[in-house]
C-alpha cells in the first residue's frame, strides 16, 4: 500500500493548521486522491497531549480494497507537533 506518502501529507497539513497563532489541532483532516482517501482525526487536550485515528483506504487497479486503521497519540509543544503513528 502507497499510503505512507499520503499520510506524511495529512499529517503536514495539520502541522501547518497548528502553526496559526491559536496552536489548536483538534479536528478531522481528510486526503482524498485518486484511488484513495485519508482521514485523520485528532483530539488536543488542555495540556497540549494529543490522541486520534488514522484511517486510509486504497483502491488498486485491479480492483482490491487495502485499509488501514492506527491510533495517533502526541504532543504539541508551543509551535511543534509531533505525532507518533
């Protein structure tokens, strides 16, 4: 599965989000493609702890699904997120 890119992606553009002046990521992100779509939601707490999903679904060209589910967890630390998937 070639998702790996597309989630680096999701993930760079809740990083841009969080680099606004109010630092909060809390939310749903959605990546669609051709062939595929990501959704990545994220929950920030007061302490700045983070935890969500990761889900992906891929279509192949021949017609076979491929998905993929991971938990998120990580940390925003004034203007630096950083997730572990």
């Amino acid at each position: 599965m070639g998702s790996l890119s597309n989630v680096v992606a999701v993930v760079s553009a809740a990083f841009m989000l969080s680099a606004c002046s109010d630092p909060i990521v809390s939310g749903t992100y959605v990546a669609a493609r051709s062939g595929g779509v990501e959704l990545l939601e994220l929950t920030q707490s007061r302490s700045g702890e983070i935890v969500g999903s990761l889900r992906s679904i891929e279509l192949s060209g021949v017609g076979e699904i491929s998905t993929l589910m991971a938990n998120v967890t990580g940390v925003i630390d004034e203007e630096r997120l950083t997730l572990v998937i």
